[in-house]
C-alpha cells in the first residue's frame, strides 16, 4: 500500500511539473508573439506623437511638483503639465501663461495680461468684407477612420469639435491644429430622453449640484488642449435649464472661452444665459445633416447663405458623417465665387456688434 502510494505521489508531481513546464513555454511564447506583431504592424492608433528624448543628465528637466505630477498616458488622453509654449506645425497648442496645471490635467485660464485662450487659440480668419459663414463639424476622436477623413476632406477654414473620451483625442486635437483649424471641446450634456440617449459618463446634469456638474465639466476641460471654445455634446435638457446652465457658462468665462450651441435643443436658453453672464457665445443657425442626404444636406446649406446675406454672417453645424464632409468639402470650392469666405467660429464671436 505504502509502495502504491508512493508511486501515485511521484506520478502526480511528475503531471504537475510537465503542466508547468508547458504553461511557462505558452507564455514565453504569447510574448514572443506580442512582440512580432509590434515590431511588423506597429501600435494600432492613428496620428503618433513623437518625444525628443534629452541626450543628457546636465540638461534633463527638474521633475514638477507633487501637485502637478501627471503625465502623458500611454493613450495619450492627457497631456503632462504646460512649462512652456508647445506647437503643432505654427499653431499654439498649449501656453503656459494660458494653463492651470491641476491633478487632473491641464485647464485653461485667462493669462495675467489678459490673454484669453478663446483669442490664443483662434484659427486665422480671412480680413474680408464679405458674407461671413462658419461651419462646426463635431465628433471627431469617436472614430479614427471617419476622424482623418475629415481631416483629409474638410477646408481648414472648419471648426471641429472633438468629443473628450477618445483615448488619442490629444492627438487629435494636435493634428487638426497643425493643419490649420480651429478647435472646441464637446461637454456632454443631459438630453430629455437621458439615460436612453446617453452622452457618457461626467456629463452634466440639470437639477444637480452645481458643485458636481462644475467636476464633470472640469474633467472635460483637462483632456487636452488647443481650443479655443466648447460646444454641448447632446445637451437638450440642459441647455433648456437656466438655473443649471448659468453657473456652467460663467466657469466657462472666467476661464476665457467662448459658448457654441449647435443648435440640437429647440427651447435652448445659452442666449439669454450668456448675456446675462457675459460669455461670447454664438448659436447654429442650422443643423445641416438632421436628414443625412446629399439632397437636404445641399439645401441646408443654401439656407445658410441665405442667412448670411441676411445678418452679414451665419453658423452651421455638422456631424462627422461621411455624406457631411463630403458635401460640406464640395460646396466651400464654389464659396468664393458666390460671394461668401468660409471663417472659424471665433471670427463670427468676436465680430463687434453692428
């Protein structure tokens, strides 16, 4: 019995070292394998950032202190703290006099000497006498094909509105700086129909605490940098809130941004909001793509230049649909022509009131 047992216990450690044999090869395997496909097809994201490594100990940067000591995800949601001015291509992406360097992230502020990052951050505007019209196309980041299609297709002269919650939105962010737009952070906002139609999580709520809708918004405002305003990300009940939207937009100007409302609420109160508390903000005068056809997209349009012969200017707003940059593309080669330049947001923000 005792020879039977003895023998059972060998056979039985002799199973368990074979199993951990070939469990230890099947990793080491797994990760040879991981490395291999790195190493042929690269890290699956779109635009890449590349770092300038410091070459030497003598001029390597003091580390921030531990108030601020965040740094660059491996996703790339959140930038590092701003010490100085950082550019894609010529245009300002971040400035330092511009940034509170927070726990969270990088948040913007309005400068010592007045500066604001709705004027920093401004894309060139053509110094024109004519019909002025602006067009936001929103959701980029969402998808990463639909995302540099856009980019590929739409005139600089676009503003884009970029949703926080891509994990390589500041890549994004730098990519369409770089080729010469104007950019707005999209703060998720409660619709009616919420939680059947959900923005995501930190978005703002009508009826909540002022103290917990200024987190969720503060968290929005710390995902990158660059832009020179915010737009709402659904938002019908809310912006239909005074009560919850006017703290929300006072936060907004004092720290020097402007208000786009792209028009997805009917009984929207941003107008009479921003007045009240001082805040450039300017309001769609079209949803373009509310029936994604070519055919009423085109007429949306029109519709616009009819506006701007009207008022001097008008505004615009877009989904990234690939029918809405494709026929947004087509119709900005004729503009010149009939009369009318394409301009950023801000230039229709800013223009002093006739």
């Amino acid at each position: 019995m005792a020879a039977a047992a003895d023998s059972a216990e060998g056979l039985l450690a002799s199973k368990a070292g074979r199993t951990l044999a070939f469990a230890a090869s099947f990793t080491v395997c797994l990760l040879a394998a991981g490395v291999l496909a790195i190493t042929l097809f690269g890290r699956p994201h779109g635009p890449t950032i590349t770092l300038d490594l410091v070459k030497s100990a003598e001029h390597a940067p003091k580390p921030p202190p531990a108030s601020t000591a965040y740094s660059i995800s491996d996703d790339g949601a959140v930038v590092g703290p701003v010490t100085k001015p950082v550019y894609a291509g010529k245009a300002l992406l971040a400035d330092p006099a511009l940034v509170e360097n927070t726990r969270q992230g990088p948040l913007p502020r309005i400068a010592d000497d007045g500066r604001k990052p709705m004027q920093a951050y401004a894309a060139p505007a053509a110094a024109d006498a004519k019909f002025k019209i602006a067009i936001v196309v929103s959701g980029l980041g969402l998808s990463a094909s639909a995302t540099k299609a856009a980019l590929d297709s739409l005139p600089t002269a676009v503003t884009l509105g970029l949703a926080p919650y891509a994990g390589d939105i500041g890549q994004w962010a730098a990519e369409a700086r770089e080729r010469g737009h104007e950019i707005m952070l999209e703060i998720p906002m409660e619709p009616y129909d919420f939680p059947d139609s959900d923005p995501g999580p930190h978005t703002l709520r009508a009826g909540q605490d002022e103290d917990a809708n200024i987190q969720r918004l503060t968290w929005a405002l710390t995902r990158f940098t660059g832009y020179a305003g915010v737009t709402n990300l659904l938002g019908q009940r809310f912006l239909s809130d005074s009560a919850a939207l006017s703290p929300v937009l006072t936060y907004l100007g004092r720290r020097g941004l402007y208000f786009f409302d792209n028009g997805a609420a009917s009984q929207s109160v941003v107008p009479t909001v921003a007045g009240q508390v001082g805040i450039p903000a300017v309001q769609s005068g079209a949803a373009l793509d509310t029936i994604q056809t070519a055919l009423e997209i085109d007429r949306r349009l029109s519709e616009l230049e009819t506006q701007a012969r009207a008022n001097g200017s008008a505004v615009g707003s877009a989904f990234l649909y690939p029918v809405s940059v494709a026929r947004i593309a087509a119709w900005a080669k004729g503009l010149q022509s009939r009369g009318f330049v394409l301009v950023p947001v801000s230039a229709i923000v800013n223009a002093p009131k006739q």
